[in-house]
C-alpha cells in the first residue's frame, strides 16, 4: 500500500528545523526517526505517532484515532490518526507536538544483533 505523500510533505516542512531527523521505510509507509528514535510515520493514509503512553488514554477518546497493533498485540505508546483528524494546522500541529514532546524521554529500540 502505497503511503500519502501530501501528509508526508506536511510531515517533512514540519521537522525541516529540527536535526538529526532521519527518514527510513517502515509499517508499510516511511517513519521519521527523530535523534535515532521513531517518532512520526506515515502509513497509507494516517499519521502514526509515537507518544507518552501516559497521555494515550486521554487521546485515544479523540475522533479518528487508534492504537497501532503488530501480530494482534497493542503497542503503548504508539497511535494512528487519520487524515481527516489532521486537516486542520491546529489538529495536524497537536499531533507532531505531542510526538515531538515525547521524543527526549521515549526509549531507543533494542539494536539487532548481526
């Protein structure tokens, strides 16, 4: 499935200050990985956020947002919203400043042994 590349481009002009983002193909679209750590993705149609799984509960009771899930399992601290629910500079802005906000405190993932 291929990944919108107008939310991507909005994705891409908001971290075009910010260092050390990194692009990489993942969840079946692209992820921007901020100081090595994933952080804001695209896939398909939705934006994926990494986010305080202390706040999640809160967020999740918004229009258009769900838990990301791999293998039938929930992953905390990891959303989907959908691209209807970040029209809006307002909506799209909370959503990269809540990953963003994160960042700093979410953990590496585990590197792969070669």
């Amino acid at each position: 499935m291929a990944y919108n590349e107008a939310l991507t481009k909005r994705v891409r002009e908001a971290f075009a200050g910010i260092s050390d983002v990194e692009e990489k193909k993942m969840f079946r679209g692209i992820t921007f990985m901020v100081n090595g750590k994933m952080c804001v993705g695209v896939s398909g149609d939705e934006l994926m956020c990494r986010i305080d799984p202390e706040v999640q509960t809160t967020v999740m009771e918004k229009e258009g947002v769900r838990l990301m899930m791999i293998k039938g399992r929930p992953m905390m601290g990891f959303v989907y919203v959908s691209e209807e629910n970040v029209r809006s500079k307002k909506d799209f802005d909370f959503w990269i400043h809540l990953a963003l906000d994160f960042n700093p405190n979410a953990k590496p993932s585990k590197k792969k042994k070669k």
